[in-house]
C-alpha cells in the first residue's frame, strides 16, 4: 500500500522513541500558577477578576476580546494574587494572572460527566461551546478555533480532516492521546458532525505511529453516525502544516494565501478536539494539556498533563531535574519551536513540547554553494536560497515578489542547507520588514 | 542535576540540522571521482600521480594566498572545493602536460575561476574549466599534443589512432576513423588524462546518484541532446558524421555529464534550470564537434552555458504551492 504525502519536505530524525512508549501522567498541581492572557492568535482576552478575588476551576479569568480572541479559565481553586506583565516565550509581552493555588481543596475537584443533549447540537450551537471553552489551535499555532469553525454562509465545507500527524520530532503528545483516549476523539468528532453534517472525516496519521493508527481504526469502526476514515501518511516534515496535510489527505491544494476553507475543508488538531468533548461532554473548559518533556538533556523524559499556568520549572521537577550539560531549551518542537532565555515561563494552550538539548552547535554561515537543496525542500515550493539573498541585499520588494509571504517557517529549507546558512532567519526578517513598511 | 541553569544558547528556529555541509559534498565527489583517477595512472605512468599532487598542492596554495590578500580565513582551504578543482584541472589536461603549465593553469583556476569572486558559491565559471581555457590559449601545442596510454586491457583489438597519435574524437573528424566502444569505454584510446575510461566515469556517476549528489534532469538532458543530435547528422551522412554511441564515450563527454554540468555552484539550481542548462551544453558541444575548428568542444560549451547560468536561475523560478496567477486588475 503506498502511503499518502505531499510533495517535498525532509526527514529529520525523529527523537520520538525518548518519550512515545511512556503514558500520560498528570503534574502535582503547583502552588502557584501563572496564565498568561494572551495564549492565543488574536487580540489578548482582558482580565475579569480583581486581585484578592477568589476563583474555582473553570472559572472566567480573561473575557476574549472581540471575534478573534479567546477565553481564559481558572483551572484550579485559589487566589488571583496580582496581574503581571512579563514576556511570552515568543518574546511578546502579555498580562499574566498570577494565581494562588488551593491545592486541597483542587485535588478534590473531580470534572463530572454531563448529560449532553446530543439532539440541540447545530452548528451554532457547537461554535458557541467552542468558543466558551476557549479553544485554541493546540497544535502550535493557536489561532481561536471557533473562529475556524465559523466558515461564511457562501462557503461549502464538505471535509473535515483531523491532524492526528506529529511530524515535530521529539514531540509524543498527540501520539499518546490518541492512544489513550481514543474514544474521547472520536466522541469530539461525532460532536463536530452532528453541527456540521460532513461528507468526509478525515483523520491523518503517520505510519511512525503504528499503534495509534491501529486504536483509532479499530475505535472509528464502533462509530456509526460518523463517516470516519483514518489515513495513513508517509512519514515527512512538514506533514502536520495545514496545507500539507489537506494536500496529503484529500488531493486538494489550497490557494497561496487562502484559507482551507478555500477548499471544503476545516483541519482540526487531536488536542483541540480533546479540549471539545471535555468541554461538551464534561463541562471542563480548556484548563489542561498534554505537553512532552524530551530531549537528551532531561532525566526523566515524560508526557505530562499539566493545568495551564503550570511554571516550566515544575515540569522539570517532575521529570528528575536536567543535566548541567544542557545547553539550549525549547519551547514547542526543534523544527519550528522557540529557544528559550530562561526557564522562567508557563505551560500555555499551545505548548506541545519543552525540550533540553545538550547538542546545540551554532555552525557559522557558510557561503551558498548554490546547490539548491533548500528549494528541493520548501513544501511551499518557494525559492529560498534566492528569499534569503534578496533578504540579506536589503531587497524586500523583490523577495516578496518572489513569494515571500507564502513561507510559513516550517524550516525544512535550513535544515538541508549544508553551508548552515540561516535561511529561516533571513526570511523571517524580509517578512517582518514588508510587514512593518507595508511594501 | 539541577533545576535551574541560566546561559541557554539561543537562536532562531530550526534547531537541528541534517548531517550535511560544503565540506562533506566535496570530499564525496573526489572519492567518486577516484576509480577514474586510478586508472589515469594506470594509463599514462607514475608521472599523472605527480601532477595530482602539483595541482593540489598550487590550488591549495593559491587559495591560502588570494584568501590572506582578501584579509579572509584560509581555513576555506577545509572545505575541499579547492580539491576538487584541482583533480578535474589535471583530468582535462592532456597527459604530455608540462608541470609549469598544469601549475600555472592551477593559480589560474583558483585565483580567476574562484576567488576574484568572492571564493566558493560566488565563481560563475567552472574554475577547472578556467584553467584549461588558459592554457589552451597559453600553450596551444602542448594542449593538442597526445600519447597513447599503456595497454591495460590486452584482450581489446588496437586502437585506431595509435599510429596517428590523435584522439579518438580528432580521428574521427579529420580522418574519418572511428574508434571502436569497448576502447573508449576502458579508456585504450588517447585523449585527456581523465577523460578516456568512459566506464569508470559512469561508474563514480552511478555514486553520485545514488547519493543523492547530482539530479537526474541536467545529465539526461545533455546526453539525450547530444545522443539525439548527433544520431540525426549520423542518420543523414554516416560517412562524414560519427555515430551517436561514439559521441557519448568519447572525449570529455563522460566527465562533464557527471562532474561538469553538475557543479552545483556554476549551473542552475532548479529541476527545470538544470534541463535546460543541461540541453544547452549539449547543443554547444554537437556544433562545436560537428562544424566548429576544435575537435572537442564540451569545456568551452560549458563556459558558455555557465554565462548563462544566472539568466536561466532568473527566468526558472518556481511558481509556490497553490499559486494564483494574478486576475486581470478591473
């Protein structure tokens, strides 16, 4: 059987073995958390509670602020000690809600199942508990998912594909989830239907992960009032790229600087679907998730499930402490995560991974041989040998002429390049400059 | 173990790279290009081994130097280009070469066909290829001059230029005698120091490829170009026109479909830019064989075609994933 994929991309070795064979566990709850407001795409949710005031889990903290914002919820019992600011690991600042945790009396706080009237789910109705839930794009991106599934009237959405892909190495987050709670998915899944009466689901695995591919087959084939079909893909970076996977799973291509809703299509992360039968079928609000603990440099790599807020240096804790030999620390994944300056941030939504690399040579910039192994590469089919010329000749008009907004930063094109040229890094600054002097 | 260090490195995304770099290519090409480096010793006598080594040495030399003038590391010396521009200098060149001229075509090789551009990735001409034009025009006579190489293989019948010291190629166009394939292939046939041996060429080709080196598209092109155009004018008048086989193994032919056209730094970078060069070289060599004043044409068919290098980079790029053309403005 031949696997589907899309075209280009790299093969990175994956790390995965460290972490994809040890089951989720959960975190002591801290006796401090700290959430930040802004964990999202989109304008900061504004804080709805006073210091001093008492808060219970799943409690509003932050209101989402417009459309294209998303709610925050209290995950615990406590007191909000203060409203800080401080930086995000990306680099932006961001208020933060400082909360004191009532540990007793939240190790008692059990989610109770609620009775979902399965007959009141429309479309609306299934948007409106999204976006009451303050669901976000856990896949890294974050962007507010109701927003996702608010298509226009004019637009035909005939295929929803869940991104089941992983393709980050290091990661096992969504590996062990969908081993896990594999019902849970799909429950989410038939949630989804019941709004949106899809033609297709689509749900996009790796081969790399056998056994999830096996759990979600076997568990989908239960499922009758969902027509759920599991797709096995090649393993390749950058398969869990939006457009990729729809290309992978579907044959559609989405047009250069559109939406998937282009093409019929919503993607939907498994997290994010976790985070939607929590809400419908508990109640529970997006307080929680997984995030793996990885790399060379951590004693304990491990899977955590850890409320949102959850300081990095208890993560650490609960994996044994890190060596003295680590010498770069990343928040998300190697291929498109962020270096951190220090471990002074919290798990938010979107944190996927906390990595402790010991090898991090930083190779000098090479001169470009001209060996076009970037542009074999780039899943956008970009130039970037050419991007990160233009971008370094102080050429953006010309780089954007080349297509220069249609990379997503995957990174694939540097991580071939032989002569170690920052290629990423030069694009992101032609990006950054056409953005801010609107060429 | 600790819970706190402070110092992190950091950078920009992405954080791992594949096990490759500049230097790990180069030194991959010399070690394809070494079965044919063997023989060309077995062929033309001990004395090929020294102009390795002087070629080498010059080339290593002149980039030190040029990089010092340039206020430049010469470290780059490292990266093993220098190494490869030095074999194929010496495997273009004639075997009578006198170390003098190989040594002044190695300074020319280095200094005009590399570092007055700025060093490696920067050079638009092959610097090999460079030198050798140098030198034709510096030393015309010693650049024709051919010997025949040592019967390694005894079982294969006579060559046929063995009384007229030519090369294959100049045999057959100015006598109208063609040589036999088996000789070509093994290399029993004057020419070039290391571009008689078309087998072992093809097999250092085979490595390449299988290493993922060298794309398919420039090689099957220019072979394709010149097994089709040369089997038209051979169809038209086999008396005065050789046939397409024999083009294929004669001469540099070998040389320049696996290490030539494939220089990544002088030659396009994309899969339709490589056809295209790839086609043009091709073109460039059959006319020049065919009707111009040189017997062999395949270096200066190069050159060209790498002037066209940057022109086709420009008009070759590739259109994004999921591209729209522009509608019409209303």
């Amino acid at each position: 059987m031949t696997l589907k994929t899309f075209r280009k991309g790299v093969h990175p070795h994956d790390h995965k073995a460290l972490t994809e064979s040890l089951p989720i566990e959960a975190v002591p709850i801290p006796g401090t958390l700290l959430i930040p407001l802004s964990q999202h795409l989109g304008k900061p949710a504004t804080p709805v509670k006073e210091r001093g005031a008492e808060v219970m889990p799943g409690e509003l903290i932050g209101e989402a602020d417009g459309f294209v914002s998303a709610k925050v919820h209290s995950p615990v019992y406590g007191t909000v000690k203060k409203i800080v600011q401080q930086p995000l690991p990306a680099g932006r600042m961001s208020d933060y809600v400082e909360i004191t945790v009532d540990r007793e009396q939240t190790a008692e706080h059990v989610w109770q199942p609620r009775e979902l009237d399965w007959d009141m789910l429309t479309r609306e109705t299934v948007t409106a508990g999204i976006r009451d839930a303050g669901i976000v794009g856990m896949g890294g991106a974050t962007f507010p998912t109701h927003v996702k599934f608010s298509p226009p009237p004019t637009a035909e959405i005939d295929t929803l594909v869940i991104n089941g892909v992983e393709c980050e190495p290091y990661l096992t987050c969504d590996h062990r989830l969908m081993l896990e709670h594999t019902t849970h998915l799909l429950d989410a899944i038939r949630i989804l239907h019941r709004g949106f009466a899809f033609k297709k689901i689509l749900f996009g695995i790796e081969s790399n992960k056998p056994d999830a591919i096996e759990a979600v087959t076997r568990a989908a084939a239960e499922v009758t009032d969902a027509p759920i079909e599991v797709v096995p893909l090649k393993v390749k970076y950058p398969q869990g790229a939006e457009k990729m996977l729809i290309y992978a799973a579907t044959g559609r291509t989405v047009p250069a600087g559109k939406l998937p809703l282009e093409v019929g299509v919503i993607v939907s992360n498994v997290f994010t679907l976790s985070a939607l039968a929590d809400w419908f079928l508990l109640g529970k609000p997006l307080i929680d998730r997984v995030i793996t603990v990885s790399g060379n440099g951590v004693q304990n790599p491990r899977n955590l499930r850890a409320l949102v807020g959850t300081p990095f240096a208890r993560l650490v804790e609960a994996c044994g402490g890190i060596s003295d030999s680590v010498v770069k620390v990343l928040a998300g994944g190697p291929m498109m995560g962020v270096a951190l300056p220090t471990m002074d941030y919290s798990v938010t939504k979107g944190s996927s991974g906390l990595l402790f690399l010991t090898d991090a040579e930083v190779p000098a910039e090479g001169n470009c041989i001209k060996c076009g192994r970037c542009v074999d590469a780039c899943p956008m089919n970009l130039m970037p040998l050419t991007l990160a010329a233009y971008a370094r000749a102080n050429k953006f008009l010309e780089a954007k002429e080349l297509h220069l907004n249609d990379c997503f930063e995957c990174g694939a094109c540097a991580y071939n390049c032989p002569a170690k040229i920052k290629l990423v890094a030069w694009i992101r600054y032609a990006k950054n400059y056409v953005r801010v002097h609107k060429l | 173990m600790s819970t706190q260090v402070e110092g992190f490195v950091l950078t920009s995304s992405p954080h791992i790279a594949a096990p490759s770099s500049t230097q790990r290519i180069m030194f991959t090409v010399v070690l394809t290009l070494l079965p044919a480096v063997v023989m060309s010793v077995f062929y033309f006598g001990m004395r090929v081994l020294g102009l390795y080594v002087l070629s080498i040495a010059v080339c290593l030399a002149t980039e030190v130097v040029c990089k010092l003038l340039r206020k430049r590391s010469p470290m780059s010396i490292t990266d093993g280009s220098a190494f490869v521009t030095a074999i194929l200098l010496v495997m273009v060149l004639p075997p009578a070469i006198s170390p003098i001229a190989l040594a002044l075509g190695a300074v020319i090789s280095i200094f005009l066909g590399k570092e007055v551009f700025g060093g490696i990735g920067y050079n638009i001409f092959n610097p090999a290829l460079v030198g050798r034009a140098f030198l034709s025009a510096a030393y015309p006579v010693q650049i024709t001059t051919w010997t025949q190489p040592n019967r390694f293989f005894s079982f294969l019948p006579a060559s046929v230029d063995a009384q007229t010291q030519a090369t294959p190629l100049a045999a057959a166009r100015f006598e109208g005698v063609v040589e036999n394939i088996p000789n070509l292939l093994l290399g029993q046939t004057g020419g070039s120091i290391g571009e008689t041996g078309a087998a072992f060429l093809i097999l250092g080709g085979i490595a390449l490829f299988a290493l993922k080196l060298i794309r398919w598209q420039n090689v099957l092109a220019f072979l394709g170009t010149v097994f089709v155009l040369t089997g038209i004018f051979h169809l038209i008048d086999p008396e005065t026109y050789a046939g397409p086989v024999f083009h294929l193994f004669s001469g540099g032919l070998m040389l320049a479909a696996f290490y030539m056209i494939t220089d990544i730094v002088t030659t396009p970078y994309t899969p339709i830019g490589n056809m295209i060069f790839g086609a043009g070289v091709g073109l460039l060599v059959v006319l020049i064989r065919l009707f111009g004043g040189f017997s062999e044409g395949v270096g200066f068919a190069i050159l060209i075609m790498n002037a066209l290098t940057p022109i086709i980079n420009r008009y070759t790029n590739l259109k994004p994933f999921g591209y729209v053309a522009p509608t019409e403005a209303a």
